[in-house]
C-alpha cells in the first residue's frame, strides 16, 4: 500500500474520532460554570499530576512501549491517539468526570498497541485483507472478540486494572446493550430492532464480561467457563447462534501470550491464530445471521411507504408490497410499529430521568462545594481539592447535558429553567418526536419481534411475488443499512492506537458511491473536453516526425532495455582524483609540505579516487535502406532503430547511425544528440526505402575504420538488414576481417519477415525478427557480448583494448 493512502487513512480516522468526541463531550459557555459565576481555572490544572503519571506509567507498562506519553488536551476536545511520536491525549473533562474510566481507556489503548497487530501485518497482501473484512459482520466480529482479549491480556499484566475493566462493562451490562451510541440508536429506531448478528455480539461481550467477574482473569475462559452467562428475551435464531459459536468465542479470546511474553513476532504470531479462529468458527455463524438481518431489512425497504423503484405508476405513500399483503396483516404492522415507538420512547424517558436525576444530585453539590468553599476562604490544600471535586462536578454534569441533548433537543434547556416532566408526559413527547424524525426521513421500523409467525409468513411471500430486479434492489439497500449499523459497531470498538485502520464495509461503500458521484460529475463536465482532446490529440501527431511517433511505439521497450543493460554497461574509466581529503588512497606531497608549516592543512593530506562516470563502450549502426527492404521490412526496420537510438542515449554510450544503398550516408554521428530536433528529422528519413542496391560492404568497412580510431574497450557492429547483399564476396571478406581482428563484434539483425542470412554472410546473425524479439535479443546479445566476449571473438582475440 502507497504511504500516500496510507496517510489519508490515518487523517480521515482522526478527523472522524475528533468530531465524535467534539460532538459528545462538546464544553459550551454555560456549561462549566460555578454557581452564578464562571470559572476562569484550567480544568487540566485541577488534575494531580502523580494521576496523569500514573495513567502513563499503565499505559506503556502494557503496551510494552516506553515512548507511549499520556498528556492532557484542551477541554471539551476529546481523547485521541497520535502516532508520530506516540501520544496519548486525554479530555480533561473526561478525566475529572470519571478518573477510572480514564485510567480503563488508558490502559485498554495500551494493550491494543501491544496485543493487536495491524492486518495488513498479518496478511500477504492489502488484496487479502480487503477481501475478508468487507464480509458483511466480519470487522464487527473480530473487533468483539478482539476487545475481550485484549481487556483479558491487560487485566493479566497490570493486576490493578482488573477493577477498572470490570467497573467499566458493568454499566453496559446493567443497560442491556454493550454499545448505545446516537447513531446506533438511529438506525435502531429507523429498522424497528436491533439486527440479530448485533445481539449476539453484544451478548458475547455480556458473557466475557459476567464470566470474568464471577473467575477472574488468571485463567483462559475456554478453561473455565461451561454455560453462557446471557441476557433474556433473545430471539431464537440468536439463542442458537449463541449455542453454536460459544466455545468458538472462548478460544479465540483465550488466544493470547503468556504474561510478561514481549517477543513481538510470538505476539504477531498468536494475534494472525486470533484473527484465523475468528474467521473460521466464529464468523460463519455470524454470517448466517447477517443474512437473515438482510433478508428482514429487505421487507422493510418494500414496505417503505414511497414509489417503488423502477415502477413508472408508483404513487407517492405506496409501498412495493401495497395491495399484496391482507388487512389484518397490515393492521398488525401498523399496530407493531405503534408498539415499538411506545416502548422506545419509554425506555429513552426513562434513561432522560435518570439524567435529568443526576443533574439535580451535581447541582446540589455544586451549591455544598461553594457554601464550603466560602467558609474555608479559599486558600490551601483543601481549597484545591473542593475546586477538583467542583471541576469533576461540572465535567459530569456537561456530559449529563449532551446526552439529554441527544435524547431531546432542548431537554437540558428545560431542566436548567427548572422543569421536570413526568415519565408519562416525556415518554408522550419522546414518542411523538420519534414519529417526526422517521417521518422527515422517510423510513418505517418493522419490529419483526411483535409480529406474528403467520403476518411475517405473509410479508415474505409478498416480497419473493415481486419482480426479481425489484428484490435485488431492496436487497441491496437492506446490505447498505446493516453495513452502516456495523460501521457504527466498528466505530464504538476500534482501537484508536491502530495505525493504519482497515476501512468498514460502510466506509468502503460510502467511498464507492462517492467516487461513483464524482466519476459521473467528472464525466460531465468534461463531456465537452473529450472532443478537445481528441482534435488535440490529432493536431499533436501530424505534426510528429516519423522518429517521434515510431518512439512513442517503443518508449516503454526503451525504457526496460535501459534498466536491463545498466547492470553490464558499466563505467569503467575516466576516474578522477579529489584533493584535500582528511584520508583517502593516496598522499598529496604538496599539502604534506604545507602542513609542516601550517597546521591548517593536516586535514588535507590526501586524495581519493572517484568512482568512473563514462562507459568505454561504442556503437556503429548500419541500416539497409536499398530496395529489397521495401515493405514491411523497411516499417519494423525502422522501429529498430529508433529502439537503438533512444536505448543508446539513455545511457550514455556514444554511437553512429549510417544508411545504405548505393551509398552510405551518415543520419547521426558521434556528436549528435537525439534529444535534438535535427538529429530527430535526420533518422526520420530512414523510413522509407530507395529503389538502389545494396553495397554493404563498403559500408561495413567504413563504420569499422571508424571504430579502429575511437579510443573505447568494447566495440560493436549492427547491421540492421534483410542480407541480400549485392557485393557478397566483398562481404563475407570484410567480416572475416573484422572477426580476425578482434578489435569490433559484428552482429546481424534481421527484423521482419524473410530477414534471415540466408547466404551465410554473417558469423553472428539472427534474423525474422519480430520488433519485439529484436528488443530483447538485442539486449541478450550485448550482455553476452560483454560477459562472454570469447563466444564472439576468434581464438585469443579480445575486444578489451590492450
């Protein structure tokens, strides 16, 4: 995976728990206030710094990492982990409020950074792991069992922290649920239930959690515990989910190292076991509820009150399922629906007088603290400590404020005037509000556990008589909430210390669609563009030379022939000397001297040698442009040399380029540059063939008198021709004399059909080249050439200059 992603992973998931915490713990004017005054103390001064050292000292002590700093932030900005370098940073308010849930949250990061590996450490490829956590519950699931362990591996480590993590799930327990955020509760209120693959989760929490109160933490579960300590009034395909995946959930919880075990690749090792437990006996039990969760949204979505999709005579306030389903079946939705918001809004009521409860017992010690403050005069240590019991005071009684807040808006507004409202009022209220929100935002619940076996028998036939495209689409929509719901579940579990998160399926889709929303914006806009571009594109290549277009054909050849010959191609001379080093291979007489009277020069004494920047290699190309090439032959030919050329610029190695027929003609000499236009247009005329002959011999002994005078150690020949020649006896002398001399290698290259050497011409040849075959043979023929010289060479000839 790129650094660049992974860098926008790692912002998006900050940027995501901020504005959670920011939501959640928000610090507004009248919030931290005392009495009719406003304080104007730093909360994070009323914090004992040996409490903040002591939540650093828990957290690397299980983390295992002594660079694991605890800090305090800005109040009301909420907790968050940093990577570079390792911070923890904590809400002040958050640490006053509750000073043992942040002692849990201290020590329950820690264990993460030291027991939970990153997937993408664990797995081959970022392929495999994308490919397992988008199953629909996978992320949900692990990250539930991930949590037990981890709290287990924790409460081993550090004895002291078991209190902390008990205390910590027992408020969850007590509540029936072990997460309840805003957002999950909206999609709860908006499906009409709580999804089954979610209960069975939270009651494999409630069962880890009443175990390990009832045995403790010294041993592994799967040891101990025998029945499942679960909630009651579960559905029955979660009763038996349950049943089946229980020892399954204590085994992979249980997979875990030994206490004090700090080895990381045994840790990276049992957290890989870990992850292959869960996916291979827990999960697929979770799947198959997942599936039954999709099947019982899919009938919600049909029953949705509002056009079917892809039904042109769709009336707004119809569902798909309108006239399918019987009277007393409908009636007995509406009144499960008019059921379920009751018991919602009960329950949300009676949550909102326990706050609002609360907040009266904060207000009265606030009034206690400051009548002691006021007697006390405000001075020493004990004065100190009634403004931290005030700040802790006040720091609940904004985070009872907020979840009002979310429970009502401008519920804690009521109570601040002082108006208390009776259960029955609230509940009224609560529900009437429950009904605007699902009502603005088109959904119905279908709380598919108040109905009958005979009405959801009903439902379910209705939906399978609908056309199948409609069904998928439902389907489809039902896989987005619960990926959603599970997104929400992710989120509420996963370790803020994970560097790199995997997305959720949730987040994967959202990205999908958003992406698929910009493509189509794009394409929009750009409709307009496409045209440009093309003409542009014309334009641009009818006023390319024959050279320029060739090479756009063989750029890339170019380029991988380039990266292969640097490895053989290399320099070996032209090295120089660099004086007035402080050591090196050889001394400076002169500096010596001088430094026997001046000191200065004693770090100047010597000389090293540089490494060599020139290859000592040179080409000679010759191209047959007589008539026998036209055709075909000439167009790969041509190919062929604009390959040599732009390879031979690349690195480095001066070379010539010849044409000939009748006559020999020079397109590139040694000084040229093909990056030059006019080098370029030169080499462009070897596109085409003449209707003269083929003199090629004295054209190879002119290209080899050239070579005799370059002052290089390797030296090569290529004629780049179909070998008809027209002056063959010439030939075959010219190249008995080049081969006996051993000063060049002469190399024959055929591209093209019927390219081949057919009269024997050439010792070394190799012709009915595709333009492809001939990049590459040229390639292994040069490596070769320079590995194995003897292979071309008479006997005791060598192409190294003497």
């Amino acid at each position: 995976m790129s650094a660049e992603i992974i860098d926008f992973q790692e912002r998006r998931f900050l940027e995501r728990q901020a504005e959670r915490a920011r939501s959640v713990f928000s610090l507004s004017e009248e919030s931290f206030s005392f009495g009719n005054g406003r304080s104007s103390e730093n909360p994070a001064d009323l914090i004992e710094p040996g409490f903040l050292l002591e939540l650093q000292i828990v957290a690397q002590q299980i983390a295992g990492d002594l660079g694991l700093e605890v800090t305090v932030g800005e109040p009301g900005q909420g907790s968050f982990f940093s990577f570079d370098p390792p911070l923890i940073t904590l809400d002040p308010l958050q640490i006053l409020a509750d000073p043992e849930r942040a002692k849990f949250v201290a020590g329950h990061e820690g264990a993460h950074r030291r027991f939970s590996p990153s997937p993408y450490d664990v797995f081959e490829s970022r392929g495999e792991v994308d490919e397992l956590y988008s199953q629909p519950g996978f992320h949900a699931t692990l990250n539930t069992i991930e949590d037990c362990a981890v709290n287990d591996g924790m409460s081993r480590e550090v004895v002291g922290m078991r209190d902390y993590t008990t205390q910590n799930y027992a408020k969850a327990d007590h509540e029936g649920l072990t997460i309840r955020t805003p957002e999950i509760e909206a999609i709860v209120d908006a499906i009409g239930r709580e999804p089954l693959f979610a209960r069975a989760l939270a009651e494999t929490m409630r069962d880890w959690h009443r175990w390990r109160k009832e045995v403790g933490y010294d041993e592994p579960l799967d040891r101990v515990a025998r029945e499942g300590r679960y909630g009651d009034g579960l559905p029955p395909s979660v009763v038996k989910a349950l049943r089946n995946m229980k020892t399954a959930c204590r085994k992979a919880i249980a997979c875990m190292p030994k206490t004090g075990e700090r080895n990381r690749d045994t840790i990276h090792a049992l957290g890989r076991r870990r992850i292959e437990q869960v996916r291979q006996t827990v999960y697929p039990t979770i799947r198959r509820l997942v599936t039954e969760d999709i099947s019982l949204e899919a009938l919600r979505q049909a029953l949705q009150e509002r056009s079917a999709p892809g039904d042109s005579n769709g009336k707004p306030g119809t569902s798909a399922l309108d006239g399918k389903l019987s009277q007393r079946t409908q009636d007995e939705i509406e009144k499960a629906r008019s059921e379920f918001l009751a018991d919602r809004a009960q329950a949300k009521s009676k949550s909102a007088l326990e706050l609002i409860d609360r907040l009266q017992q904060e207000k009265a010690l606030q009034e206690e603290i400051e009548e002691q403050q006021q007697a006390g005069g405000g001075s020493g240590a004990f004065d100190h400590e009634l403004r931290a019991q005030k700040a802790a005071s006040c720091a609940r009684t904004t985070e009872f404020k907020s979840q009002l807040e979310q429970i009502s808006e401008g519920l804690s507004e009521r109570v601040e005037q002082g108006e208390t409202p009776s259960e029955e009022e609230l509940a009224e209220q609560l529900k009437n509000e429950l009904e605007n929100n699902l009502q603005e935002r088109g959904e119905s619940p279908l709380p598919v556990d108040k109905l009958s076996k005979a009405a959801l028998k009903e439902i379910e036939a209705a939906f399978d008589s609908l056309d199948e495209a409609l069904k998928a689409e439902f389907t489809k929509q039902a896989e987005e909430q619960l990926a959603e719901f599970e997104h929400e579940i992710v989120e509420a579990l996963r370790s803020k210390l994970d560097p790199d998160p995997v997305p959720t399926l949730h987040e994967n889709l959202e990205d999908e669609r958003k992406a698929q929303e910009r493509a189509e914006e794009f394409a929009q806009r750009c409709g307009a563009m496409a045209n440009l571009q093309r003409r542009l594109e014309k334009d641009r290549r009818s006023s390319l030379d024959a050279f320029e277009r060739a090479f756009e054909r063989v750029a890339s050849a170019v380029v991988e022939a380039t990266n292969r010959l640097q490895r053989v191609l290399i320099p070996q001379s032209f090295f120089t000397w660099k004086r007035d080093q402080l050591s090196g291979a050889r001394l400076n007489l002169q500096r010596a001297l001088q430094a026997e009277a001046d000191p200065r020069y004693l770090t100047k004494l010597f000389e090293q040698r540089l490494k060599p920047t020139r290859r000592t290699h040179a080409f000679e190309v010759l191209v047959d442009t007589s008539g026998s090439m036209k055709g075909e032959k000439i167009k790969s030919t041509f190919d062929g040399v604009v390959f040599v050329a732009g390879l031979l610029e690349n690195l480095g190695v001066p070379f010539e380029i010849h044409e000939f027929n009748d006559t020999r003609t020079c397109r590139k000499n040694w000084d040229d540059s093909v990056k030059e236009v006019s080098t370029r247009r030169s080499l462009s005329t070897i596109v085409s063939a003449s209707d003269n002959g083929t003199q090629d011999a004295p054209a190879v002994s002119h290209v080899f008198s050239q070579l005799q005078a370059r002052d290089a150690n390797f030296k090569f020949i290529f004629v780049l021709t179909d070998a008809q020649s027209g002056v063959g006896t010439d030939l075959q002398r010219v190249v008995k004399k080049i081969q006996k001399s051993g000063e060049a290698i002469l190399i024959h290259f055929g591209i093209g059909n019927g390219t081949s050497d057919s009269n024997g011409y050439y010792e070394h040849t190799h012709g009915d080249l595709s333009p492809e075959k001939f990049f590459s043979k040229l390639c292994e023929v040069v490596e070769e050439a320079i590995l194995t010289p003897e292979k071309y060479l008479s006997e005791n000839k060598s192409v190294t200059k003497k």
